[in-house]
C-alpha cells in the first residue's frame, strides 16, 4: 500500500536549502497522500539524515528522526486531481549544531531522506526506491561569516591583485581583482586571450548566466566541478558553508571585452579581448554575502558606477540631447514623464510637443505582426488583425511592424534575408502602397485607441546592412566596407553608415518616422557590433552607433525604444547601466517559437535567470511576444504578467483567446487596455536550481508600497510530469518573518489565481511548520499566480465585533493586485455620510470601518474579510454599503461570496465557533458603465466600502 502514497516534503527533496545561523532548530514537513479508497492507516515518516556531518561527529554515522503527526496542514493552495486523498502531515526538528556561544565559521552541509510505512509492522519504504528521487540537502550558514578576514573568496592563481572595495550594498563584501601583467593585443586584429583566475574550492553549487550565441544569455547549472560550455558575464557560486561567491565581468567602460571561461581543472578562466589599442589588464568585480540577492547587486553596483566614471560613457553622456528631461511618480518609478521638445524650439511657437508621461508605452498591450503575419506583411494584413482585436472589444494601444516594411534588396520569399540590404527610409510600395505616412494615418484613424506604433529596423538598417548599390542611402551618407565574423549566416563583407555620419543618418531616419506618425521603434540585430572582426572598427564603431542611437530616439521618439538581440556586454554594460536616461524596452531572451513545443518551458525558465542580471539595468525586460491561442498559452501569458515588462500578442487573425487576454489586462477608466504589471521584475527565486532538476520554477515579483503592497509568485512545471511541492510563505517577496518581540504580528492571505482559494490568515513565525507552508500540484504544463495580501485589523466594531480586511486587487486578472494604487482603512462615525444611502438597520450603527481602495484599472474588486464576535452572518444589505467617486453603486454590483476560502475555527467565550469568513465582490467595471461616471485627470477611480 505504500507504494500507492504521494509524498512532498519541505525541505524539498532533490534540491539545497540554506538555513540562516539565527535559526536555533531546523524544520522537516513531509506531507503523505493516498487515495480514500484505502482504508485509513497509521502511517509512520522518519527524516534519514547525515548525522556525523550534521554534528561533526568522527563516524559515518547516519540517523533517522522520527517525525510526529500533526492536525495542522500545508494549505492546498492549487490542486488539478481529483478530490479523495486522505491527507497527513508529519512535523520534526533538529537542533543547531552551533551552540549559542559558538563563533564558528564553518557551516554545515546535512543530506537527508525519507523512509515512511503504513504502520510499525511493516518494513520501511525508501522516496528514492519509489520515485527515484535524489536526497535533499540542507546547508547551515555558521554564526560568523566564513569570510571574516576578508581575503579574496577565489583560490587566485599566479598573476593576481586582489583589492577590497567599499561595497553599497549592506551585507556583502567586494573585491577587485586586476592581473598583474596586461592583455596582449595586436593594434588591428585582437582576438582573445585568456588566463586563470583561480578556483573556489568549497563550491556545491554554481549558476552562470551565459552567451549561448553572440546576441543572448541564458542561463546554466552546475554541482560542485565548474565547467563550462559557453562564456559567461556573471558567475555565482553557492559554498558549503552557505556563502555565495558572486563574480562579474567588467565591460562597458571601454573596448575590452571580458568573460569567464572554464578549463579541464575546472578553474575559472578569465578571457578579454583587447581593441582600445593601449595596454589593459583583466579585471573582474567579485562580492560575497549570505544572501545571493546582495552579493548580486554589490557588483552590478560597483560595476555602474566605474560605467559612469569612464570616458566614453562621459562623452556619450555629454552628447544626450539636452530638452531631454525625465522623472517619476513616487507611486510608479518607472512610469517616466519626458519632453520630446528640439534643443532649438521656439518657445513663443504654437507647435510646441507636448510633454508626456510614458505609461501607456510601457502598460497598454501590445499587438506585433511578426509570428501573426510573417515576412510577407502589406498595410491590408496589418488592419484586418486589428480589426479582429477591436470586433472582441480588445483595444489595442500600440502595434509593433515588424520585418519587411522596410525598402530592400532582393525578393521575398526567393532571397535569403541575410543578404538583402536597406536602400531608403521610405517603406517598400509592397507594403504599403500609398507611402508610410499615407498608411500609418489610415490605420490610427480607424483605430483611434491606437497611441503607438513601432517599426521594426535593424542597427545596421537591415539584416544585410546597407546597399552599396541601391537606393538613396548610399549617395547621402559615407559607407564603410566591414567584414563580419563566421558562424553565423551573416559572415563576410557587408556595408554600414560610417562612424563619420551615424549621427546624421539615425537623426534623419528616426525625423521620417516621426513626421510619418510613427512614434517608437524595434531597433535588432545590435549584436552585429560583436560581430565585427577588425580591431579599428570595433573600436570606431562600437559605441558611436550606440550613442547616436540613444540620442534619435530620445529626441524623436520620446524615448519608445526597443532593444533587440542585443545582449551583448558592450551594450548591456554601457548603454543599459546607466540611470540618466528613460528606461527603454530590453529583449531578455532568445525568440518565442510557437512550433517548438520543447522551447516553451525553457522560454520562460531562461527567462526568469536573465532577469537575476537585467533587474540592475536601466531597461523594462521584454519576454518576448507569444501567442493567447496554443498549447502553452496560459503558461506563457501568466510569465509575462509576472515579468515586471510589458506584453506583446502576436496572434493569427481571428485565432485569439480572449478570456486569455482579459485575464492579463483590465480596462483603465479611459477605456484603455493595460496591462496589470508589478511594481518590480520578476525573477527566479531558485537561484542554482537547474532546468534539468524538473523542480518547480518560481517566479517572484513585488507590487506597491513596502509594507503595505502584495508579493506574488509563477508557479510553473518546466518538467514532463505532473509535480507535488511544498513552498513556505516567507519566500514570497514582501512576506517577512515577524519579530518574536513584536506583540502586533503581521499576518497576509494567500490567493491562487488559477483555483480561486484563498488560505486562511498565516502569521510567518518560526519555526517553520505546516501552518506557514502552502501546497501545491501541478499537471505538465501547469501555472499558477500566488499573491500574498497583508491584513489589516482587526478594527473593533459595534458588539465588539472585530473584523480583519485584506483587499485582493481584480479576481478575474492575473495580477490583480497590480491594479491597485493605495487603500487606507478607518473607523468613522454615524453621520459619515448621508442619511439616506444607508438602510434603516445600518442608520444605527455607531462604528463603522472604511477602506478607501483606489484603482487603476475596473474589473471585479475582491475584499476578503474575517469577522468574529458576530453571531449574525455578514449581509450586504444588512452590513455593506459601496460609493464610487461619492456616489453609491448599484446594489447588484455587489456580493458576498465563501467559495474557496480557507476558513479559521475561532471560538468565543462559549465555545462556540465564532468566525464568518467572505470574499466581498465589487463589479467595478459593471458599476462604471451604470453610474456613467468619468475619468479624472489621473485616470483612477475611488472605491469606499462602509463595512458595519
């Protein structure tokens, strides 16, 4: 019978663990399952653990720890079997192997297991003999830091200088490490030159994030041997004792390209390519923590600030056009108001450009022709997909033209694309007939909603760069012959605009764009920059197209710009470090590719490592568009909610989900659909756990204020089989472990989008236990959003009833929450409002509690409340009263609901159970269009609920 159980466990099996030194004892739950059509068993669990490592004891000494039984049970937080398990939970402890008074430095590193049986007459079954499933490992950072002395956290080879810098970020330590000799170079053809740095000798586990080809990173895993495959920028280790060693390349600062290498030892290999012309020396940043979050940001600081004190970032810096100005709301820091206005404006005219807030370009959804049409795109195509998204009520706020508009050489369909080149500025008659401008006016007069449209271009004008042959361009502007490197199908001679006239040519294309209603761009293939093979032109080239770049599009396009293949250390680092410029759109992975089914896990996985890198950048990670009608369409949609970047469709016409898409978006009270996008990136929370481990990817993102805004995780099953987890709430970003000190415990509610549940309130104390960890189960390509909601309360009302509130945000949206801009609770009086709105029991009530919720966005608004000290049950007409802008909503729009809520047995004096738990809906949207109400100027709506 106990080969019919399901067990999960926390920690997890097949994955490490790292347990903090304040943590006086450490925790195992393991949760057995099996079917209600067995009879009920007396189960036994035991934890088989490395004893003698654990205590440092001389033998080899392996011991079980028995585990007890407990009524308290990891919340189901989203399940897709079937009902009929019988569900146990076992519970147990170790003690610290650090006594209080210990000051050691050496942590420990505990593998574990678990055997279980139906009952003590049977023999014992093994996790692994059933599931295959590899033994969990728990390491246990010592009292004091392993680093304490401060020396270098690489084992340096010879040839090293190893200095300590001052570290921004609190908690970490930081070194420079700079070799002795300098890298040599040959002043017309550099090439890579490599040299040992050493090795980190306690390594268990290590993550690099890596350039699988010249234009992407992504992301790869290793145990304790480092090695290597491709090169890598950002390197971080997990030691033994729990320290994470975390190195970065220095880039961006001049023409030396670095990055990490491994050899057969499994040494870490520094190589750098040399093509400033001048003598330079390999240089890496490298910072150790606790924690891998600030190890992380201790050298993307560090490495920011050497960007901004370099020369070239200097001159590119001083050439910025100087009407460029840009701020944010303290509500939105990404949401950045810029003027577009010329340097040499007449400020007397009548035609001054109006400056504008960015939010629609970066929240508003977003429609790209390229998977929906393909290369053989017309202005005809182009209006009927916009047309099928209007007739579903989906109002398209900007459009992406991508490939093929353009004026080429050659044919489509016939010629390879790598070998046609850009000949003018004004689009190919094919696509649009009439001209640019003819056809850009006709689409946003019949799609008013639409603000703005991009065209797709590559930086050097096209996948062959520039016709030296054909077109107008040749004659206007100074060529330069440049020869690419091989491997790619764009290797060999091709011609570009000149280092001399870049400038010119960018301020010219980006004027015609702008004055042909175009109002953003889609700039690709950037990483041509890495391609070129001459030392001279790397070097005259490489950021003269990056600063002419930047400076046509903050001048002509407000800054709309999209960054394409173009993660490429000279660009990430001296372009995208920087903050004195608007935040642009940064492609953050290689392509979707909706024909590929194994791509779609790995898609979002890369993703989500990426972004560990991109987070301290000055950019939007953009996780490319994807498509709302295929197999993997509600994974990819909840990745992108998550994402922190903006969300592109690319649908074939009339193929759309729309559920789909009304679960990513709301309606602003404008009439606008936006997209609901967290106030941080999302970011994988499981640092070194690989892709190939199958173990659940969590996806973590943060939204509001600190304190009072709500955290939320993806869930997603990148593996081929159905997946059972554990996860404490404490790692939801924003969930804190309460002060044992602090007598006002927080507590937050847990909702799943996918289920609807909501747990009952966790309070997150050690230790942790079943009570603060949920569960969840989830098919091949399963998915689910988890938002973690603090409560407030409990407010004391009339009867000294005591009610806890926690506003959830839009139920039927993704990341509903993120339509929340503020919400404030109070006690008010008898007369807080008029008379009349209230029935005649609530005129007699003398304290009622109201939560002001402010919205940016109209749906379905959830108030989950807990009430005890009530023997009444919670009624709307009896209880609630709703205003919208002062005035009162329609009582249909409003009800009570108690399905899927997670409720608490309280008792009263009596004994008897005392809690009525609801989910209070509020059909904003509905009310909207009843009360015919009207946006203000900042496009947000007032809710107040008067709860008695």
């Amino acid at each position: 019978m106990a080969l019919f159980a399901k067990i999960t466990t926390f920690p997890p099996l097949g994955g490490v663990t790292i347990v903090p030194p304040s943590r006086k004892h450490f925790e195992f739950t393991v949760v057995v399952e099996s079917s209600t059509s067995l009879p009920d068993q007396p189960w036994e669990v035991a934890i088989w653990y490395d004893h003698a490592t654990c205590y440092g004891t001389s033998n080899d000494e392996w011991r079980a720890l028995a585990l007890n039984k407990t009524n308290v049970t990891p919340t189901m937080l989203c399940d897709n079997r079937e009902s009929g398990l019988h569900r146990y939970t076992f519970e147990g402890s170790l003690p610290t192997p650090f006594p209080a008074e210990a000051r050691t430095y050496k942590g420990r590193k505990v593998r574990f297991t678990v055997r279980y049986r139906i009952n003590s007459n049977e023999h014992w079954t093994w996790v692994h003999d059933v599931f295959g499933t590899s033994d969990g490992e728990v390491i246990l950072q010592p009292p004091v830091d392993p680093n304490y002395l401060g020396g270098s956290p690489v084992e340096l080879h010879e040839g090293w200088h190893t200095r300590k810098l001052a570290s921004e970020a609190p908690g970490a330590k930081l070194y420079s490490c700079e070799s002795v000799n300098t890298i040599p170079f040959e002043s017309d053809h550099a090439r890579d030159e490599r040299k040992i740095l050493g090795k980190l000798v306690t390594a268990h586990r290590w993550f690099a994030l890596v350039r699988i080809w010249s234009p992407w990173l992504a992301p790869r895993h290793g145990n304790e041997f480092f090695r290597l495959t491709e090169p890598a920028i950002l390197l971080s280790f997990l030691r033994s004792d729990g320290l994470h060693v975390v190195l970065l390349a220095i880039n961006g600062i001049d023409e030396v390209l670095t990055t990490f290498k491994s050899d057969d030892e499994g040494n870490i290999v520094v190589a750098a390519r040399n093509d400033t012309g001048k003598d330079r020396k390999f240089k890496v940043l490298a910072a150790t923590a606790y924690d891998f979050h600030t190890a992380n940001a201790a050298v993307m600081y560090e490495m920011r600030k050497q960007v901004r004190t370099s020369a070239a970032y200097q001159e590119s810096a001083h050439s910025l056009p100087t009407h460029v100005r840009h701020e944010s709301l303290d509500s939105e820091a990404d949401t950045i108001l810029i003027s577009n206005i010329h340097d040499n404006h007449d400020p007397s005219s009548n035609d001054n450009p109006t400056p504008q807030w960015l939010a629609s370009w970066y929240d508003s959804i977003a429609y790209c022709t390229w998977n929906s049409l393909g290369q053989d795109l017309n202005q005809e195509k182009i209006i009927k997909a916009l047309q099928h998204f209007q007739d579903n009520d989906i109002h398209i706020a900007n459009m992406i033209i991508d490939d093929n508009w353009q004026s080429i050489t050659g044919t489509q369909g016939v010629d390879n694309q790598f070998q046609r080149a850009m000949t003018d500025f004004e689009a190919t008659p094919h696509a649009f007939p009439n001209g640019l401008k003819h056809g850009i006016d006709e689409i946003r007069q019949r799609f008013p909603h639409i603000r703005d449209i991009a065209v797709w271009h590559a930086l050097f004008g096209y996948w062959g760069c520039i016709s030296p042959d054909h077109g107008a361009i040749k004659d206007k502007y100074k060529l330069r012959k440049i020869m690419l490197a091989e491997g790619t199908p764009a290797a060999g001679e091709r011609y570009t605009i000149d280092a001399a006239d870049v400038h010119r040519f960018y301020f010219d294309f980006y004027s015609f764009l702008s004055q042909s209603g175009i109002s953003a761009v889609k700039t690709d293939v950037q990483f041509y920059l890495d391609l070129l093979v001459n030392t001279k032109d790397r070097r005259e080239l490489t950021t003269a197209y990056q600063s002419a770049w930047t400076q046509a599009h903050l001048r002509h396009l407000s800054g709309k710009a999209i960054s394409c293949m173009s993660q490429i250390p000279q660009i990430l680092f001296h372009s995208f470090l920087p903050t004195n410029t608007p935040r642009i759109l940064l492609r953050n992975s290689d392509d979707f590719f909706p024909n590929v089914p194994t791509s779609h896990p790995w898609h979002v996985f890369a993703n989500a490592h990426t972004a560990l890198f991109v987070q301290h950048l000055n950019v939007l990670p953009d996780w490319d568009m994807f498509q709302t009608s295929h197999a993997y369409s509600g994974f990819h949609a909840a990745a992108r909610c998550v994402s922190g970047g903006p969300i592109y469709i690319t649908d074939y016409p009339g193929e759309s989900d729309v559920d789909l898409i009304k679960q990513m978006t709301a309606k602003n009270p404008r009439g606008d659909t936006v997209v609901l996008r967290p106030s941080t990136v999302g970011k994988t929370l499981g640092i070194y756990d690989s892709y190939e481990s199958g173990v659940v990817l969590k996806v973590g993102c943060y939204n509001g204020r600190a304190e009072v805004g709500t955290g939320m995780i993806g869930v997603f099953n990148v593996a081929e089989k159905e997946v059972n987890f554990l996860f404490p709430i404490t790692r939801i970003p924003g969930v804190d472990l309460n002060d044992t000190a602090n007598p006002e415990k927080k507590t937050w509610v847990v909702r799943s989008h996918v289920s609807r549940k909501i747990t009952r309130p966790i309070t997150p104390v050690l230790p942790i236990r079943g009570g603060i960890l949920v569960q969840g189960n989830l098919p091949i390509r399963g998915y689910d959003i988890w938002s973690a909601i603090p409560v407030h309360g409990p407010f004391v009302l009339d009867g000294d009833r005591r009610f806890d509130v926690a506003v959830i945000g839009l139920l039927d949206k993704m990341t509903g929450a993120c339509a929340l801009q503020g919400s404030r609770f109070s006690i008010t009086g008898p007369a807080d409002a008029d008379e009349d709105t209230w029935s005649e029991k609530q005129r007699t009530v003398q304290r009622r509690l109201k939560a002001d919720v402010t919205l940016k966005a109209l749906g379905t608004l959830g108030v989950w409340f807990q009430c005890t000290g009530s023997e009444n049950a919670i009624t709307v007409d009896d209880n609630l009263l709703v205003l919208m802008k002062g005035v009162v909503i329609p009582r249909k729009r409003v009800s009570i609901n108690t399905d899927g809520l997670d409720g608490v047995s309280l008792e009263d004096d009596t004994g008897r159970p005392n809690a009525k738990v609801g989910l209070i809906q509020i059909d904003v949207q509905g009310a909207w269009d009843d009360t015919g109400l009207e946006a203000g100027w900042n496009n947000e709506v007032g809710v107040d609920i008067y709860i008695s």
